[in-house]
C-alpha cells in the first residue's frame, strides 16, 4: 500500500504525541477521518503509510479505509515534500513552448522522477497545470521564486543556487 519514496521516514516522538491529541480529538466524531488526516498532514507534511497505521489503530478504521481516503483526494500526499518544492508547469503555454523538456531537464539533474523527494531531503519536483504566468512560458517555480521564459540548458544553474 505504501508509495516508493527514497526519504525514510523521520519521525519524532513530539509528532506522533501531537498525532495522538488529534486523534483522541477526533475518535468519536462522525466523519473524524477526514480532519484527522488534514490535521497528521500538518503534523509531519505529508502521510507515509506509518502514520495512517497510527490513525487506523487510534480510530478503530481499517489501514485500507485510512489509505483509500488519503489516496482519494488530492490535498493529500503520501511523499514527502523537499526543503525546496520544484513545480513545473504544464499547462496548454508552457507545453507548447518546451515545458515537457524542463521536465526532463529537472528530473535528470535530481534523479529523481516528479512526485517524489530527493533522498536528502533538499528537493522535491511536482507538475502543475498553470502557474498564471503564461506570458513566461515556459515556466518553473522553485518554492515561490518564478522562473520564465527557461531552457532546459538553464535549469542545472538555478537548481544548484539553492543547494545549501
């Protein structure tokens, strides 16, 4: 049930405590599943198949129910994101102008395919479908810095920028 993800999972004994309170919030409330979710998602980021076990166990659901509902809506994610989140865009703009190529260009330099975490957890790549930066095309985001008008030639010197 669980996705590959290079970045095992962390975490601390003050998450799963906090995971606790929420579940505990929650338990006994009709449809408790969801906030519980949302509220784990703030927690650790994202929800690796170890903190669904922990909300399934706390609220009497079956890991299924807790994975099928996590899997259902987009809000949530079940790999983590990086240090710095990378989002190309490809909308009907940007594809038409070589977006797909910054794709590749970002998704070679990581090694890493998009949807998923550098193992150091540094960077993390995701498409989109439009940033509202059409005139830029084609463009990426790297956290909230936007990056126009790109070539795939560009995208190793701009990613290495952010590199601590």
């Amino acid at each position: 049930m669980s996705e590959k993800t290079a970045v095992p999972f962390q975490g601390t004994p003050e998450q799963e405590a906090q995971l606790k309170e929420v579940i505990a919030k929650h338990r006994n409330q009709p449809g408790g599943l969801m906030p519980t979710l949302q509220e784990a998602q703030g927690i650790y980021g994202y929800l690796p198949i170890e903190v669904q076990t922990i909300i399934a166990d706390g609220l009497g659901k079956s890991l299924s129910e807790v994975y099928g509902v996590a899997t259902f809506y987009s809000q949530f994610s079940l790999t983590p994101k990086g240090k710095h989140r990378i989002s190309v865009c490809l909308g009907t703009a940007c594809y038409v102008k070589g977006s797909d190529k910054i794709l590749e260009a970002v998704e070679a330099k990581l090694g890493i395919k998009s949807g998923e975490c550098t193992a150091d957890g540094l960077f993390s790549i995701d498409s989109c479908r439009c940033v509202g930066a059409c005139g830029l095309a084609p463009v990426m985001m790297v956290d909230e810095d936007v990056y126009g008008k790109l070539t795939a030639e560009q995208v190793g010197k701009i990613l290495d920028s952010y590199k601590d």
